[in-house]
C-alpha cells in the first residue's frame, strides 16, 4: 500500500508550492510518486451533489447546510480511497487537502467531532498529515496576489480567514498533525524537512 502523505491548511499558506518541491524531490531519489488533489477527486466522486450543497450553504448559512457538506465529502473520501487511493502503484501518495482541511473550511459545526466522524467511518489516516500554516495577514496578502486570488466557496473577508486559520492551527495540535510555518522558512528548507520525514517513515514500514 502507498504511504499516503497528506498536506492542508489555509488559504495562501504555499501548500500547493511545497507539495510540488516535495514531488520533485522524491522523484530525484526514485520513488515512484502520485501527487493528487481531493478537489479534483470530489469532483469527480460526487460532483453535482457537493457543488448543490455549497450553493445551498450560499443562501442558507448555518449548522444545517454545513453538515450536509461535511457528510457529502466523507462520503465522497470513502469512494476515492477506494477507486484512486487504493489501487495507486506508487511508493508515495502525494495528497493535497484531505479530512483536515474540514478544520479550515467548516464554521457552523463542531469541527473536531466531524474530522472524527470521518476516521469513525473508516476514511484513511495518513501516515504523515502536514499542517502547513503561517500567520493569517501573510497568508491572506499571499492569496490576494494569486492569480486565482482567495478562491474559496466559504471565506470572503480577512476575519473569517484569521479565524479559520486559529481553527485548524488549534486542531493540529489536537489531533497530531505535523505543522509546518511558512511565514520564516524557504520553500525549499521545508521540503527538506518533509522529505526526510516521508523517508523516515516508509523506511520504518
């Protein structure tokens, strides 16, 4: 079975940046590496069903519409770790957001209880979860300068990212997650810091 290595955390952190430099580097020490995005994947395990439950989430924010949403993605976690996850041949799993990015995206329900409930439901606990994060104004600045600027369906104002960002940083420490600051530290240096940890660990399975 791949090791699955999972990476999450707020809008603008450099998340997407790092999991490349990690790819590439594993790469150049031969393992065979598959890098994915639950994005993409929940798209295709659940599609209309998730984008009518945001446009639901739109118009009638609340406990309700949230919980719909947080069924609807450990559902849709199941499928793909049974379809993608599951019969990938490579030696690493690159997997950008997974169950922790319910600590970013999830406002309105108690958010400890339903990344539970998806370990409850048997989705998959990565072998190495990486809670990339740094301060909220330099994420958020970050992001703006994106091209694709903030692109997020539930935060729009900086205080709703601050408090995301408190959120998920709180929930790392609660359940483990391996953090990482991207606020005083290279790209680089940090994908050195992963890459030694993902050789730790396949070493030792």
């Amino acid at each position: 079975m791949s090791a699955l290595i999972t990476f999450d955390g707020p809008k603008g952190v450099g998340k997407t940046t790092l999991i490349r430099l990690v790819n590439e580097r594993l790469l150049q020490l031969g393992y065979v590496v598959e890098s994915l995005a639950e994005k993409e994947l929940m798209a295709d395990a659940m599609g209309a069903l998730v984008n009518q439950a945001y446009l639901d989430l739109k118009t009638r924010p609340g406990r309700a519409s949230e919980e719909s949403i947080a069924v609807l993605h450990r559902q849709g976690r199941l499928q793909i770790q049974e379809t993608c996850l599951g019969s990938s041949m490579a030696d690493v799993l690159l997997l950008d957001r997974w169950y922790p990015s319910d600590a970013v995206f999830r406002r309105h329900i108690d958010v400890a209880s339903t990344i539970q409930a998806n370990l409850d439901a048997g989705v998959r606990a990565p072998n190495l979860a990486f809670a990339v994060t740094c301060r909220a104004d330099v994420s958020w600045e970050r992001a703006l300068q994106r091209k694709r600027r903030l692109d997020s369906k539930v935060i729009e104002t900086f205080d709703e990212h601050a408090e995301s960002t408190a959120r998920f940083e709180s929930l790392a420490q609660h359940f483990g997650w391996y953090l990482l600051r991207t606020e005083h530290a290279t790209p680089e240096a940090l994908c050195g810091e992963v890459v030694a940890l993902i050789e730790r660990t396949t070493t030792l399975r």
